[in-house]
C-alpha cells in the first residue's frame, strides 16, 4: 500500500492548487468575521467593542496551544487522533479554572466577570478543533476542512449578533463560542469519513519534530497577538478601542494566510520542495492585495467601516497591515523549517522577536502609534532574519535537491544583483511607511491635482513657481488611485524607490559593482532619500531624473553609445520640467561635456563623435525647454507683483532656525548634515555643525586619493549648485534650501560609497567602513521619521483630528496663516472653516471658534500680530478652554 508521501510526491503540481481551495475557504472565513467585527462596532459602544475585541484576542491567545496543536496535527495525523480525548479533558479543566478565578480574572483583563465564564466554555473545543483540522490538513481533506472554516463566521453572524444586540458584549462573546463548536461538530464528521485510517506524510516522523513545530507556531502566534492585549492594559478606553480597530484590520493579512503553511507541512514533509515556492507566492499575492487596497484610502476606510471617531487609526493602518503580511511570510518560512527538521532552531528567530516587540511596547507605546510601530519593528526583524536564514539554507538545498528553479539560481549565483534587488525590496517597504501626514506645500499639490487639468495648468501659470511635470503625473495618480494620503504619494514612491537601483548603475558605472552595491544600500536607507519619497511634491521625481542624466553621462563618456545620448537628453529636459532648479545639474553637465571634449582635443584623440552626440542633444534639450520659458516668465511676474518673489517676505521658521534667518557658513553645514543623515532637530545640528571639520577631512581623502574624473564631475555638480543657490539665499533666504538641491544628496550617497568601498584595503574594512555608516544613516532615518523635534515636520492631521473630535455644527475653525486654506480644508472638509480676519464672530455657549496656526510658516511681522490680535480678541469675548502644542503646529479652543 502506497504511503500518502508518495501520492503527494506523485501530485506535487496540484500544490498550487491545494493553496488556491484552502486559501478560498480561508478569506471567506476572513469575510465572514470582518463582518462580525464591522456590525460589532455599530452595535457596541467604544468600550464594550474594545471588550469584545479583547475577549477575541484572549480567545486566540487560548487557542495558541489549539493552533500550534493544529499545525503538528498536520505533521502526524495519526498521533493528534489520539490525543483528542486528552485535549478535551484538558480543555474542560482549563474551562473550570477560568470560571472559578472570574471574579479576579475579569478586572486584571479589565473584562466582565460574566465574559470570563464564558471564555472557559470555549476552552474544550479549542484544543480539538485545532486537532481536527489539523488532521484533515495531513490527510488532504479539503472538502470538510474549508466547510469548517467557513461554518464558524457564518454561526458568529447569525447567533452572535442577535445576541450582541440583546445582551451586549457578553452576549457577542457567547455566540463566538458557539460558533466554535458548530466547526468542531464539522471538523470531527470529516475526519471520520469512512472510519479509515491514513498514514502520516512521514511515517517515521520523531515525536520531537511535531512537538518543536508545535512551540515555533505557539511564538508565532505571541508576536500577532500580545499588542492587542497589552495595549488593552496600558492604553486609556478610547485609544484601545482604536488599536482594536487596527488590529482586527491588520489580522486580516494573517487569518488570510494563516492556512497556507499548514498547507505547506504536510507536502514539505513528504520532500516536496516545490511547495514552498507556492506558498510564498500565494502569501505574497494576498498580503499585498490586502495592504494595497488599504493603502489607497486608509482613513476613508477606516471612517466608512468603522465610524469617524477611528480616524486615527488611518495614520498607522498601512504599516500595521504590512507588518501582519510580513508575518504571514515569516509562518510560511517557520513551516518549512519545521516541515525539514529544523522547527528547534526557528526559536532562535521567533522567541526574541516577542521579546522585542514586548519591550518596545513598554517602553514606547505610550500612545496608539507607538504600540502600532513595535508590532511593525518586531515583525520586520523576525521576517528579515528568516529570510535570511533561508537563502543560507537554500545553498545547502541547492547542492542536495538539486534544485533547477531559475530565479533561485539566479539569485544565488549573483550576490551584486541580490545585494540591490534586496536594497531595492527594503527601499520600498521604508517608503511605504509614511508616519507624518501631508503638510502645506503637499496639501496644494492635491489641491491643484483636484482640479481639471487646464484648470490646474492655469492655477500653476498664475498662483505657483513650479514646472507642471510632477503635476501632471500627479494628476493622473489621483484620478487612478484617489486623493487619499498614501495614494498622493505613491509616485514619489515610486521615483524614489527607483532612485535606489539608479545609485547602484551610477556606482558601478563611475567607480566599479562594490562601489555601486554600497550606494544602492545607502540609498534604501538614505534619510533625505527616503523624506522626499514620501512627500506629494516634485522632489523624488527630480532627484530620479538628476541620477539617470548623471548615469548616462559617465556612460557616455566611459563607454559611448548612440542610445544611451537619448536616454540623458530625456532625463535632462524632464529635470527641467519637473524643477526649475534642476537646471542647474544640467548646465554642469554641459560644461563637463565641453572640458571632456577640450581635454581629449588637447591629448589627439578623436571627438567627433563625442561632439556630435553633445550637438545633438544639446539641441533637442533646448528645443524641449523652450515652452517652458514664458510659463515660467509668467510664473516669475504674478510672484513679484504679489510681494511672494526676491523682495518680498522670508518664510522662515524654526526648519532653519540653526543659522537664522541670514546665511552663513553654518547655514551651508547645516544642508550638507540634512543631505547625508536627514532633518534632524536643533540640538543635534548644533553638535553635528560643529564636527565639520571631518566633513572637509573626508572632502580632502576623497579628492586626494586616486582623484577620477568620475569623482570631479560628481563633486561639482554637487558643489556648483550649492554655491549658486547659497549666492540666491542672499537675496532671498528661502531659496537657499536642499530640497531645491534635490539633485545633489544622490551624488553625495554615491561619494561616500566610494570613500567607504575604496579608501579600505581589505574587505573587511570595507565591510566594516559601510556597516558603520550605514548604521548612522539609520539612525538619523529613524530619528528624523519619529522626532517629534524635527524641523521639517507639521502636524496638521492630529490637529484637525483633535478639532473634529470636539467640533459640533456651527463652530468655526480659524486659521493662520492664510496659506493654510489647502491643507486644513483637506483634513477638515467637514468643519466651517474661516482665515483670520478682523470680524470674526465671538464665541459663546453654544459655539466654540478653533485656532490653528503654524507659527514656523508666518510670512513675517503681519501674520504674527494678525494671530495675536485674533488670539486676544477671542479671549476678551470668551475663555480659553484648551491649547495643544503640536509639532510646528498650534491648536486653541475658546467658547
């Protein structure tokens, strides 16, 4: 009689397959609680939602033996059957002692005593249910197994609803129970169809595999659930509420892929390899479908499943949901190596990432994000260390399997190429994670993208300063994916995450592969870099368009080509269109292209190629940049007649607060810090402006050893707009500013590649050298994306967010400056909105007046008095009944 090993090696195509039919039953299940939980939060009040939610947690943390159970059931079939009397009995003792210990049980959990009791019935089923499954999962009874999954959402819909409506909370908690038990009931009729026996995909299988597999899923599920219950503990009733709402939609990419690995077990045990493969294609095509379809609108999802008073929730929702993806990937990755004899040495990932993620609890989750970003730093490590780990094992795999996959070998053979594709993947999972919502300049990007696109064309000639590229692409994305948050940024997402590999082609092209390799990873991380990524405005874009104009051109001069002259005159006129101020990167590349001429002329060797392809494009650059002048001649005479052009005010506030509101030389210092390590706030500029003398050290290495023209040409197109644009801060200090040098932090990226990859002699130096760096260039990342001090950041959606949780018809929401209209209006369209003016109407009792004022983006002494005015008329005619400082951004509240 065939083992069930060899008819899963014989049906190893239908893996697929098998994944397809589970994972089908799986998110219908999945549908079927988000149900639940959305009519839940309708039906409940904040605090008995955040019971309900919690008592589900506890249900899963009571169920982690039940799961990790299910997933050994899968290993060894035969031996979970008779276990199953053993878990009953368990189960109803663990029962009984819950329903003893209720009265102390209950408000340690901050859970009625009742809810108690009636998590202890539940505690028999858990245990077998989990058997059952896990049984049919081994033996390939699909069938009776999706029913099961699908018969305990619809009973908690039916039964626990009615019950929730009747009897609140508990009542819910009762129907989730009994929804337990109709799946049990299903799960047990399956594996006993026929009353025959089937052998376990590995009949000489130790005791001791199921049971380390068993331990490595219970971690797992710890690391899923923990945030929940501790956030229950320490957060106030109305934040754990919210973070209940975050976890049920961030659950929602696990419970999807929850049975994809124990899909997985029982085929990897049989040597299937292949299997794999299939798994993490289908937990990656769910996953990603989950986190992009939040990331669209996240807020607006949250409001419309949930109700406006979880608006918060949106700020952190797309990390959370990614964090719970990367999870699913780190199940599937537990499976396989447990499934192959290493479930022992998965303890070694999984242990210390609850460690972690419990301690960055305490210690930072002091609010709902904090706890949020725990989750998302714990689950980030422990997926990263098992992936890890697992293209080590695949060498290994490779030589004993002989393993054929293309992409594998592919992978395996060519570590430069892995090393980016890995930058690349980290790049864009940091970009994703936008932890600040939009600000002014951002808020009128959208703003103008709303509008028709003569109708924005026209804005942009008459009220802006900017070239209509980004614009347009922008234009596009809204009308493709929405004006939400997230959705504004996805092109600077994008462009910024394509700068990564462009640093890599600039590296080798310039210096050689090490040198490339260090600037791509630099590049994932670069704080600057990953900034302007995340921002609705034209920055990303021109920092792309300035790293492939500058790629082409050290081809060009390097290598030649007809094609490649194509490529830099379209990266050239797009800079151009994108960013006046891009310009500049242009002009220095036409000159270097000139002194390369002259200086082959001078050494005999022939040019006229070189001359020709510069003619040519030269020509075509102009010809394209043409049109662009009257519309930005427009732009310059409607910003000089209304007071905004050279002459006119300087918007300056705390972002250059270091050097003042005069240049200076550590105004310059400043910018070069902010390029390389990010916005950083004062107290940590004034020390780092004062290490500047390293900074010319480094200058003076990097130029005197083994000096290029590579290294000439990337120095002076970092140094020349520098200088110009410090020449233009004199007139008028706003310009003076490393946004508008966009073009210049990918080239320093690439310098201090080269200073790490070459000053070194040995690899290990090197290895070193870049570790080092990297991990300051972390550092700042870190800290200039969660300071609440950084300069740079305004937090105008937790002010409007605070507003509307107060606000009733008839308040008024004031602003200042006037600027403010875009990005108040986007975060509070539903609140009565006015800027500041001398007429305002006074507050009474049934009307309370709002202020919000960002002091740091006051065009000088007349905003400044115009608020203070405002501020002293309301207090005379009211009392002042709140004041928020947040960051750069100012809320009163008066009645």
């Amino acid at each position: 009689m065939s083992t069930v090993a060899d008819r899963l090696r014989a049906r190893a195509p239908d893996a697929t397959r098998d994944q397809l039919v589970v994972a089908t039953g799986q998110i219908a299940a999945g549908a079927g609680n988000m149900a639940f939980s959305l009519v839940l939060a309708r039906v409940l009040a904040p605090g008995a939602f955040a019971q309900i939610a919690a008592f589900l947690a506890i249900y899963l943390l009571l169920g982690m033996p039940a799961s990790a159970i299910s997933a050994a059931a899968a290993l060894d079939p035969d031996k979970a059957a008779r276990l199953r009397p053993v878990l009953l009995v368990g189960g109803a003792v663990v029962g009984a002692v819950l329903a003893v210990a209720s009265p102390w049980v209950g408000p340690a959990l901050r859970l009625p005593v009742a809810m108690v009791v009636v998590l202890g019935l539940s505690c028999p089923a858990l245990g077998t249910l989990a058997a059952d499954r896990g049984r049919l999962y081994g033996w390939q009874r699909h069938r009776p197994l999706v029913s099961s999954l699908v018969a305990e959402p619809a009973v908690r819909l039916l039964l626990g609803v009615v019950l929730a409506a009747t009897a609140g909370a508990v009542g819910a908690a009762f129907g989730v129970v009994v929804a337990g038990y109709a799946a049990l009931e299903i799960a047990r009729r399956g594996t006993g169809v026929r009353r025959r026996r089937a052998r376990s995909a590995v009949d000489s299988r130790p005791s001791s595999v199921a049971a380390w597999t068993a331990v490595a899923f219970l971690a797992l599920v710890v690391v899923q659930n923990q945030d929940l219950l501790i956030a229950n503990r320490v957060l106030t009733p109305t934040e754990a509420g919210q973070f209940a709402v975050l976890s049920t939609l961030g659950g929602l990419s696990v419970f999807a892929t929850m049975t994809v690995p124990l899909v997985l077990l029982p085929r990897t045990a049989a040597g299937d390899d292949r299997g794999l493969w299939a798994a993490l294609s289908f937990t990656a095509v769910i996953g990603g479908t989950a986190v992009g379809i939040v990331a669209l609108a996240p807020d607006a999802l949250v409001v419309g499943l949930f109700g406006a008073r979880y608006r918060p929730v949106g700020a952190v929702l797309v990390p959370y949901m990614a964090a719970m993806a990367l999870l699913g990937f780190a199940r599937v990755l537990v499976a396989h190596r447990c499934a192959t004899g290493a479930g022992r040495s998965s303890l070694a990932f999984v242990v210390p990432a609850v460690a972690l993620q419990a301690a960055l609890i305490v210690v930072f989750g002091h609010d709902v994000r904090g706890v949020a970003f725990a989750t998302v730093a714990a689950a980030t490590g422990l997926t990263a260390s098992l992936a890890a780990a697992e293209v080590v094992r695949l060498t290994t795999a490779r030589r004993r399997w002989a393993v054929r996959d293309r992409l594998v070998d592919w992978v395996l053979t060519r570590p430069a190429a892995a090393a980016v594709a890995a930058a690349c993947a980290v790049g864009l999972a940091i970009r994703f994670v936008v932890p600040r919502g939009l600000w002014l300049d951002e808020a009128t990007s959208v703003f103008q993208a709303r509008m028709s696109f003569g109708g924005m064309i026209d804005n942009l000639r008459t009220t802006d300063v900017h070239p209509p590229l980004y614009f347009s692409v922008l234009w596009v994305a809204v009308r493709w994916f929405g004006s939400g948050t997230l959705a504004v940024r996805v092109p600077s997402i994008l462009a910024g995450t394509l700068v990564v590999p462009m640093l890599y082609l600039l590296g080798k092209e310039a210096y050689g592969r090490r040198t490339g390799v260090v600037a791509a990873v630099f590049g994932s991380v670069a704080p600057l870099l990953v900034w302007y990524s995340q921002e609705a405005r034209m920055y990303a874009l021109m920092t792309l368009f300035g790293v492939v104009a500058m790629w082409a051109q050290v081809r060009i001069v390097k290598r030649g080509g007809r094609w490649i002259w194509v490529v830099y005159a379209a990266a050239s006129i797009a800079l151009g269109w994108t960013q006046y101020f891009g310009l500049l990167q242009v002009a220095v590349q036409q000159l270097a292209f000139l002194w390369v001429i002259f200086a082959r002329h001078r050494r005999g060797e022939p040019v006229r190629g070189l001359v020709i392809g510069w003619a040519v494009s030269a020509a075509a650059i102009a010809v394209w940049l043409a049109p662009l002048l009257p519309f930005a001649y427009q732009q310059y005479l409607v910003n000089q007649t209304a007071g905004k052009g050279f002459g006119g005010p300087q918007q300056v506030g705390r972002a250059t607060s270091l050097s003042g509101t005069r240049l200076s030389v550590y105004a310059a210092i400043a910018n070069v810090i902010w390029a390389v390590w990010g916005y950083q706030p004062n107290s940590s500029m004034v020390l780092l402006a004062a290490l500047w003398p390293l900074g010319v050290l480094f200058a003076l290495v990097l130029l005197g050893r083994r000096r290029q023209w590579s290294t000439s040409l990337l120095v002076a197109a970092v140094v020349v707009p520098g200088v110009t644009m410090f020449a233009l801060g004199l007139v008028k200090r706003d310009l003076f500013d490393i946004r508008y040098l966009s073009t210049t932090v990918p080239l320093l990226v690439v310098l201090l590649a080269r200073f790490v990859a070459a000053v070194p002699r040995r690899v290990v130096g090197v290895v070193v050298a870049s570790g080092v760096l990297l991990g300051t260039l972390v550092v700042g990342l870190v800290d200039q994306q969660y300071n609440g001090t950084n300069p740079r950041t305004y937090d105008f959606r937790g002010a409007l967010a605070a507003v509307e949780a107060r606000a009733e018809p008839g308040d008024l929401v004031v602003y200042d400056p006037s600027d403010l209209r875009e990005v108040v209006g986007y975060y509070g369209a539903d609140l009565r909105l006015s800027p500041v003016r001398s007429d305002l109407p006074a507050p009474t009792d049934r009307r309370m007046v709002f202020v919000v004022a960002s002091p740091a983006l006051m065009h000088g002494a007349t905003d400044t008095d115009g608020l203070r005015h405002t501020l002293h008329t309301l207090r005379a005619h009211g009392r002042q009944v709140d004041h928020q400082k947040l960051s750069n951004v100012e809320v009163w509240a008066f009645r």
